[in-house]
C-alpha cells in the first residue's frame, strides 16, 4: 500500500505538469445577434463546440439587433436566444461581451439595456446549459462599466474583456466616480493587469466588440460631413445627437483616442492577441508584436474598403463564420478561420513566449 501510495505522489507534478501544458481552444465570434433562429455560422459553432469541451467561446458584442435586449421586447429575447440556445448541452467556458447595438444603438436607453442584456445571459445560462462557468457569471464587463473584466481560462491563459462602447457612448453610463476618474482607473488596471500577466508567463486574450484595425466600413476616414461635426464650429449638431452616426467609425475623435490609448498598452509586450467583431467580416493584422483579429461575420457580412486603409494579413467578406485559437502544449497557438460551406483556414501558427519571459 505505501508503495502504491509512493508512486502517485511521484507522479502528481508530472500531472500537474501535464494540465497545464494541455490543449486549449478559444472560440471567437462577433455580430452574431441578426437572426431569431441559430443561423448556419451558429450550429456550425454549436458542433464544434460540443466536441471541444476544453475549450472556451466569447460573443464578441452586438449580441441583439437592432437596439439590443429588453424584457418587454419578445423578439429581442429571440436574437439573443438564437446564440444562448446552442450553449445548452457545451461544457466550456462561455463569455458575452456587449457592442455597440446591445447599448440600444448607441441611444438614450443604452445602460438599462445593457444591464438587462447581462441579467438574462447569467439566468440563462445558469438554469439551461451546462457550461463550465454557469454558477459564476458570463456576461462582462459587469454593470455597465468599461472593465477591464478578467478570469483564468487555465493556468496560462488569460481573457481581458473591455466593453470599448463605454468610451463612445454618448449618454448615461456607470461610472467609479467621475467619468475622468473612471477612465484613468481603467487604463491603470489594464496596464497593471498585462504587466502582471507577461511577468507570470500567461498568454493574454483581450478581447472587445470595437477593432483597433479594420479595412471595413468602419475604417472610414473622415469625409467633409464628418469633418465639419467633429472639428468645426458645426460640432453643434454633433452635441445635438448628429455625431452618434459616426461614433462607430475609426477616425470619430473618442474612437482614435481610446485607439491610441490601447495600442500603447498592448504594444508593450510579445503575449497578447486582442479580437474584436464590428464588422462584419473576419481580418487579420499584425501589429509588431501583438495579433489583431476582427472576427464580426457572425451572423450578417458587410463588404471590405477597396481602398484599404492597413496592410492585412488575411481578409474575407465573403462568408459567415467564426475564428479559432488553438493554444498548443508545444508553446504554439494557431489562429483558425471557420467559414460556412468552405474548409478551414489556418492563418497564421505563433510561438509563444516562454514561461519566463517578461513583459518590455
């Protein structure tokens, strides 16, 4: 008996050892709120979900169209149920982060649609499925506040979530005191939170519904109407609700200074790739040393700027579908692209930072 007893303690840190270095996927899928029924993209996910249970998926926003969810909206309940209904029987880790359309299209009701948005999600998924985070919470950042949310997906991988519309959102929002103080403290706990990581040797997701590059409708420079809401004397009729129409785009002012503002943090370091949606259609870029996915083709396309604004490494509008991280235990993570009726696509096989190595 002792000897028995010997032997498995010998072998308790190759095990653990061998939990940590396991396989991880991370499942990447924006705009996926247009229909009222899982579309073709949803059930091609809901399949490879269920084979793939170490693993974990994020909604990446605009999770309800038009103007996100609301108790009183019955059809609402029906687009975000088109996603939550494929959950049910998945035992990974499931995420949802809000978008731009999930606070009421970027109107006056945005807040409450948003808090109302994360009640249904975490009841939902707590009484109907199975996933592995049912009795916590996935709906983040929390309570209407930008974040940055973070949980452990294993022992050395990381999800940053940020809720980006809080930065652009025109009307009522929740704040940590003032609106100043709230955004000083967020940039302060992201930069604190991708120190730590890149000093622990994790690998970090930051993932949020708007792109720091796209070639998409959004990249949009500023056109002679733009120009005058934003940077004239006409400004006024942006005050008066006009410049919610361009919020969404790149070259909105608060859109390029939470741009900037990230991509200093981010650029600090060789472990991180952030992933967004917004537009509908799956890029990929390489910034340095840092990996930006737009993964937005969920559930409707929108057509690339023949015009591109930045150099891309793979772009598609041509299919629905969703994108794939695949964490290896040989230090490699591969960045897959699933499109409806078409074979997968490996763009892009990374090696990740040893253990060891700290952040710039």
């Amino acid at each position: 008996m002792k000897r028995i007893l010997l032997i498995i303690i010998l072998f308790l840190p190759l095990l653990s050892s061998a939990q940590k270095n396991a396989a991880f996927s991370v499942y990447l899928i924006g705009d996926a709120g247009e229909d009222t029924v899982s579309g073709k993209a949803l059930l091609m996910l809901e399949s490879q979900l269920l084979k793939d249970p170490a693993s974990a998926v994020v909604f990446l926003g605009d999770n309800v169209y038009p103007s996100g969810f609301s108790y009183s909206d019955a059809r609402s309940k029906l687009h975000l149920e088109s996603q939550l209904n494929i959950l049910r029987s998945y035992r990974g880790q499931a995420y949802f982060i809000p978008g731009n359309h999930d606070w009421d299209a970027q109107r006056r009701n945005g807040l409450k649609k948003v808090g109302e948005q994360q009640q249904y999600v975490n009841e939902f998924l707590q009484k109907h499925s199975q996933v592995a985070n049912r009795q916590s919470a996935a709906f983040f950042p929390a309570n209407g506040l930008p974040g940055p949310a973070s949980v452990m997906l294993n022992d050395r991988l990381r999800l940053v979530m940020i809720d980006t519309q809080w930065f652009l959102h025109f009307h009522r929002k929740n704040t940590a005191g003032s609106k100043r103080q709230t955004t000083a403290a967020f940039y302060r706990q992201l930069d604190s939170l991708l120190a730590y990581s890149a000093a622990q040797g994790q690998q970090v997701i930051v993932t949020a519904h708007h792109p720091m590059f796209t070639n998409g409708e959004h990249s949009r420079r500023l056109q002679p109407i733009r120009f005058l809401v934003n940077y004239t004397p006409f400004k006024v009729f942006g005050l008066l609700g006009l410049d919610r129409l361009f919020s969404q785009d790149l070259s909105q002012p608060r859109y390029r200074k939470m741009r900037k503002r990230m991509l200093e943090s981010f650029g600090k370091y060789d472990n991180i790739i952030f992933a967004s949606g917004h537009d509908h259609n799956v890029q990929y870029f390489r910034e340095g040393k840092v990996s930006y996915i737009v993964s937005g083709n969920g559930s409707k396309l929108s057509r690339l700027k023949k015009k591109k604004r930045f150099d891309a490494v793979f772009a598609d509008d041509t299919r629905t579908g969703f994108v794939k991280l695949e964490y290896g235990a040989d230090q490699q993570v591969k960045i897959v692209v699933y499109r409806v009726g078409e074979d997968v696509k490996v763009l892009d096989t990374e090696h990740t930072p040893n253990p060891s190595q700290e952040g710039n």
